[in-house]
C-alpha cells in the first residue's frame, strides 16, 4: 500500500534524469518534478514491450484476466493515494464525481474488462464450409493520452490491450504525468516486467510513438487536431487506430421534461470534471415553454456547488487544468457577452484568486453560431439555446463536425427514443448524459473519432481479426 508520500518517492526520478516541475492548478504551487523523457527512452521502452509481449500473449485469456484483477486489488490498496495525486497534479475535487471517483473507476474497469468473455466466433458451419474469427494480439499497444481523466483513460487504453495479450508503453498528457507513472508504479507491483511503461515526454514522443514500426496499434485520446496529426504519422506503417477526439455534445430538453427533477442531472452533465470531459453536454438545446423554469433551475444547481481547492473535502468543482484551456473558456465567454448573450450566473473570474479558476457560467438568450456554442469549450462554461421547433433543434444539434454524445430529456422515452435515432452522436443518452459503462460500447462518430472502447467491441479493437476455415 502506496502513502501519497511514497508514491511521491516512487515517481522521482533517478538523478541525472532531466526534469520540470508540474504545478498545481489551484495554487499555483509545485507538486513535484516530472521526468522529460526522450526518444531515446521511448526506443528503450519499445523494445522492452516487444520482448515480454510473446510470453504475456501465450498465457491464456484466464490467466491474464487474473492479473488484471490483481492490479485493481492494487490500485485499490493506494487508493486514496493515488486521489491525492490526481486531485493535486490534475487540480479536481477529492470528492463529487472527480479524483476518488476517477481511482475507483480504474479498479472498476480492470474487473470488468477481465470479466468479459470472448470466445473465437463460429461465422459459418453449414457443412460444406466451417469458418471462425479468432483475435490474435496486436503485439504493441502505444497509448497517447489527455490531461482531464488521465487515470482513467490511461486504464481504458491499458485493460483491454493487456488483456488481449498485447503489451503497452504510455505517454500520458505534459500536463498530467504524474498521475499516470504512479497508477503504473501500482499497477507494477504486481505486473510482470515490460508490460507495462509510461513515457512522460512531449510531442515528439507522441510522433515517433504513431510512427514506430513495431508499435501495431495506437489508442489515441485527445483532441480532433492531434487526432488528424497521428493519422498522418501512422500512415507509413498502416497502424491500427482507436481515436477518441473532441467532442460538442448537444443535449434537447423538450417540453413535457420537468425542468426541477431533471436540473441536478443537467448540471452534471454539463459540469461534471468542471466541464473538463469529453462526453459533457456543451450546447443545451431548451424549448421555449420551459425555457425560463430550467434557466433558472440550472442557475440555483450551480449556485450550491462549491468550487474551490480540490483537497479541501467540501469542494465539487475545481479549476481549469492549465492556462491554455483558461483562456478558451475565458475568450468564449468573452465572446458571448460582446454579442449581447445573457449571463445568468459566472462569467466574472477573480483576478486576484490564485489558480485557474473560472466559475461556473450559465449563459442565456444565445444565438447558435456563437463560438461559446459552436467550438468546444471543455470547462465551466453552459450556453442554453432557446429552440420552437423540434426539427429544426435536431438539425442545429446535428449541425457540427464533432459527433461523440447526445442526450434527449422528456417524460416519454419512446418519443425521446425516436429523436435519439436522428441525432447524429456515437452515444445517445435519455435523461442522462455521458453515462458510461465498462461493459457498453463507446466512442465518435464524424470528427469525434473512430473505433469502439469498452465491452467485447473494445476487446475486439485490440486485437487483429483471423479467420480459420475448412
Ligand atoms: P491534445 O490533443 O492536446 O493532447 C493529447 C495527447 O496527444 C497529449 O499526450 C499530447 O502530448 C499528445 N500529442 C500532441 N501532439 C502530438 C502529435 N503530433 N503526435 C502524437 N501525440 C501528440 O488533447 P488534450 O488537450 O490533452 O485533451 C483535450 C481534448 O481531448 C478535448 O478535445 C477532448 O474533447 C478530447 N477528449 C476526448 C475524449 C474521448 O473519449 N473522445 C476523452 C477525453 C478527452
């Protein structure tokens, strides 16, 4: 069992390895020093994958299951550890739906990923032919990740891929590294050597990670920008790719919803990682009839959620995770007020407050081109559009390049059901937003992305299909 203290230990790195500090989002003040690795690293670590990747892929599908359930045994163990870490390198709340939550949802992953069954499956047996798929391993998995669930979605990229016999090297967010070199510190313990290594370097360990030729697939999460970028950098090598990108998720709030029962789930999946989350509701569509009681609704949700230091146990919301996202939202909200949009709550950022705190905004009375609505603002920032017409909401809904998630609010799920078939979104949620389950398919559609995670179509996508006949 990890203390936040000895994780600390655990993640210096040796002397004489280059290092830079990572600061707290909230305070400004360091946590520790990261390594900076090198290419020269990412080569290493490579080959290291390369050569424990036959004897872990020969083990049986039970077998590694049961190290996967070991490592949730682990990860467990430092928990609250591992929280700490994340709360302070990633800036968001111990508690709510943030850095204990994120930990606990890694276990949770692991088990459930080992649960999954998948036999070779029998296409055709008609008597004259006999033809079964089997997935053989990739061989090499390279993980590229982001800064806002770093834990999570490092656990999402390794799970499956350890699982299917696949071996991974990870490099996680400049941002967030810490996080991810001590969840592999845990995961370690009990990990056989070579299965697993983080590699905190920069853009040039991404590129060469989606150029490397004995890298058989990348997982990549990120933005639709670094997206294309490794599309590119794979192109010579013809890599397997899982992208999950941006995303600007419409939510359409019709009529008969009640706008006091649904406002807490609105708000959160809005908000939820302090609007840091891919899959978040970042447009609300709302029609007219309603349109005031869930303004207001929303504005008395977010005005009882505390925001503050993510380890002060009270707080729900953080701050942004770095500069560059700050001056996003910053801009667009900016952005919405010159235009004449109705601030209905935020939007007034304390100068003189340490950290990169930006509070919760409501914005009202906005047209749909606006940048607040059109581009993705990925933090605490809500515009909710005024709609008459159901078609048409479903059309500006429909409007973007981005396509991830999608939630339709009513009291009649059949009616929702069937706006849910035209919405173009690789999720469509009723009455909820960006709920996700380990055992449930999830990724984008349009420039949102390509490939599945999750369940035996994630399983599936780390691995090559191979047909055996006769
Ligand atoms: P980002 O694209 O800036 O960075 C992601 C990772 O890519 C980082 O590790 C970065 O170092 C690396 N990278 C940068 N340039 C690279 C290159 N040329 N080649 C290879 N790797 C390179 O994304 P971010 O700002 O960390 O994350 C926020 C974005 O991620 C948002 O757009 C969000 O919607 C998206 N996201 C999507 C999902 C999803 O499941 N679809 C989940 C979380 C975040």
């Amino acid at each position: 069992m990890e203390t936040y203290e000895s994780l600390l230990t655990a993640i210096t790195p040796p002397a004489g390895t280059a290092t830079r500090p990572i600061l707290n989002p909230a305070t400004g003040g360091t946590v520790t020093a990261a390594p900076v690795h090198t290419v020269e690293d990412l080569e290493a670590a490579v080959e290291a994958a390369r050569a424990a990747q036959p004897s872990w892929a020969a083990l049986s599908h039970q077998e590694r299951s049961q190290v996967l359930l070991d490592t949730a045994d682990a990860i467990d163990r430092s928990a609250e550890a591992l929280a700490q870490l994340l709360s302070r390198e990633q800036g968001k709340p111990l508690n709510g739906p943030n850095a204990r939550f994120e930990v606990g949802a890694c276990s949770a992953w692991l088990r459930a990923t080992a649960s999954i069954e998948l036999a070779p499956e029998v296409v055709v047996d008609d008597g004259e032919t006999y033809a079964e798929v089997h997935y053989r391993p990739v061989g090499v998995v390279g993980a590229i990740g982001p800064w806002n669930w770093p834990m999570m979605i490092a656990i999402w990229q390794i799970a499956p891929s350890l699982r299917m016999g696949n071996t991974v090297v990870l490099k996680p967010s400049e941002y967030t590294p810490l996080s991810v070199l001590a969840l592999a510190v845990v995961m370690n313990q009990v990990l056989p050597e070579g299965l697993l290594t983080v590699i905190a370097g920069g853009q040039e360990v991404g590129a060469r990670l989606a150029s490397h030729p004995a890298v058989g697939k990348v997982m990549f999460t990120g933005s639709t920008e670094t997206g294309k970028a490794i599309v590119r950098s794979s192109a010579d090598t013809v890599k397997r790719l899982t992208l999950e990108l941006g995303g600007n998720d419409a939510a359409i709030v019709l009529p008969d919803a009640d706008p006091r029962a649904i406002a807490q789930d609105l708000f959160w999946g809005a908000f939820i990682n302090t609007g840091q989350t891919c899959a978040a509701i970042k447009r609300l569509y709302v029609h007219a009839d309603i349109y005031d009681a869930v303004c207001d609704a929303l504005t008395d949700v977010a005005l009882a959620t505390p925001m503050g230091i993510g380890t002060d146990e009270q707080n729900l919301l953080g701050p942004l995770q770095n500069k560059q996202q700050y001056d996003i939202v910053a801009r667009l909200v900016d952005a919405a007020k010159e235009s004449g949009a109705k601030v209905l709550v935020g939007g007034n950022p304390d100068p003189r407050q340490p950290g990169y705190f930006y509070p919760t905004t409501l914005v009202a009375d906005i047209g749909n081109d606006n940048p607040l609505v059109a581009e993705e603002q990925f933090g605490p920032a809500l515009p909710i559009i005024r709609y008459t017409n159901l078609d048409e909401a479903i059309e500006l809904a429909n409007g973007l390049d981005a396509g991830l998630g999608a939630s339709v609010w009513s009291s009649d799920r059949k009616q929702a059901h069937r706006i849910a078939e035209r919405l173009q979104a690789g999720s469509v949620w009723i009455n909820a937003h960006g709920r996700i389950n380990p055992m449930v398919p999830f990724g984008g559609t349009k420039q949102s992305g390509y490939g599945l995670e999750f369940g035996v179509a994630g399983l599936k996508a780390l691995g090559v299909p191979q047909v055996i006949s006769g």
